[in-house]
C-alpha cells in the first residue's frame, strides 16, 4: 500500500499579530488620511452645531448614578484616549469593503448625532465643582462646554469600535485577554465620559442606544448583500 503525499492546506495558520500586522499593513496611506481627514471634519462639525444652537439648549436631567460617579482628574487620560482608539477598527480593516463599511458606521452615526444635537439642542448642568482642582479638566472644559450632550457621541464611537475591533480579533483568533482589553477600555471610555462630568447617563444610555441601532443595521446590510452576490 502506497502512502499519499501530504498536501498543504490552502489556508495555512497565520498567528494573530502577524495577521494583524497584514491588515495594518493594508492601504494604510488611505487608512491614515481618511482616518485624519474623518476625524477633523467632524470636529469642525460638531463644534460649529455646538456654538450655534438654533433654539435654548435643554438642560440634561442627574440620576442617582452621576451623583454616585466622582469626578476625576485621571478619566481625562481615557477620555481623550477615545481618538486612538476609534482608529484602530478602520487600522484593522482587511480590505477595501471592510475599510468602507467602518467609515460608512461611523459617517452614519456621526450624521445622525449631529441632526440630533441641531434640532434638539442639550447640554450638561453646571456643576458645582472646583475646576481649578482638577488641572487636566480645565482644558477640556474651556474648550468643549458640555453642549451637545444627548446622545453622546464619544460613547457611541467608543461602543461601535469595541463591536467593529470585537470583530476583527475573533476573526484572526486573537487571545482571550486582548479581546477583554478591548472590552474594558471602551467601557473605560464610557465612565470617563461621567467622571470629566461631560455628560450624564441619559447621554450614555442615547449614546449607546444608537451605536447599537448602527451596528445592527450595518451588519444586516452586508448580511443582505452578501446573500445577494
């Protein structure tokens, strides 16, 4: 009886961060820009929307939990942590229509925060807090006033990228822990967001609420067109 020749299996094993690597590696001149230029347009934006409310912005209303979040001057190091961190779903992208269908979820979401925040202005209370006290918050709050609270926006990019990068590291059989890494720092996000005192919970909860809408229907999308091809 004669042995059969080992074949090679047309899809060999590829460690996680070397397939990571691949997809960083991956139109990563169109990735860098188009991360760069998504972000800065949007700023523009949003803080154009946020300076000129066409009607009284609505006062947030303070549930038990924001009186229960202290304010800390260390959440800011998570709160602007947000930036890198969105660009890390679209960094992981594999390919063209991946790379699309990030931009599209978070062109989307933007899109309908902003519609949200022109014709139903909101904005946090004023609260009662020292602010001198809290060095690395006085920045933030000279420069971002705490309008355009419901939904929050920094909550709903930060939930999207843990669903996008949730994703992405199953698909290339990524360790357990980097996947919980994933998962605690977008909620390490999400509480920073009330320990800067940038918003409330009923910002979050909005916030949340439309990541999750987005997320979904993306997902149907691509389901619908893939069945389709």
């Amino acid at each position: 009886m004669t042995s059969r020749p080992a074949t090679s299996s047309p899809h060999p094993f590829v460690p996680w961060y070397v397939a990571l690597g691949q997809r960083i590696a991956t139109l990563w001149v169109v990735k860098m820009i188009g991360t760069t230029v998504g972000i800065s347009g949007f700023f523009v934006v949003y803080f154009w929307v946020m300076h000129n409310p066409p009607s009284e912005p609505m006062v947030m209303p303070l549930t038990r939990l924001d009186h229960w979040v202290g304010v800390s001057d260390d959440a800011m190091v998570l709160y602007g942590s947000l930036w890198f961190y969105i660009s890390l779903a679209p960094a992981f992208a594999k390919d063209k229509a991946e790379l699309w269908a990030c931009a599209r979820d978070a062109a989307i979401m933007a899109a309908v925060g902003l519609v949200v925040f022109w014709l139903f202005p909101t904005t946090v209370p004023v609260f009662a807090v020292d602010w001198a006290q809290y060095p690395a918050l006085q920045f933030l709050k000279a420069t971002d006033v705490g309008g355009n609270a419901f939904p929050s926006l920094h909550v709903a990019f930060a939930v999207l990228t843990a669903v996008l990068l949730e994703r992405q590291l199953r698909s290339v059989q990524a360790p357990t822990w980097l996947r919980v890494l994933n998962l605690l720092w977008a909620f390490g996000i999400v509480y920073s967001t009330l320990a800067t005192r940038q918003h409330v919970l009923l910002d979050v909860l909005g916030g949340t609420l439309l990541a999750a809408a987005v997320s979904w229907a993306g997902t149907t999308r691509d389901w619908l067109v893939w069945t389709e091809a």
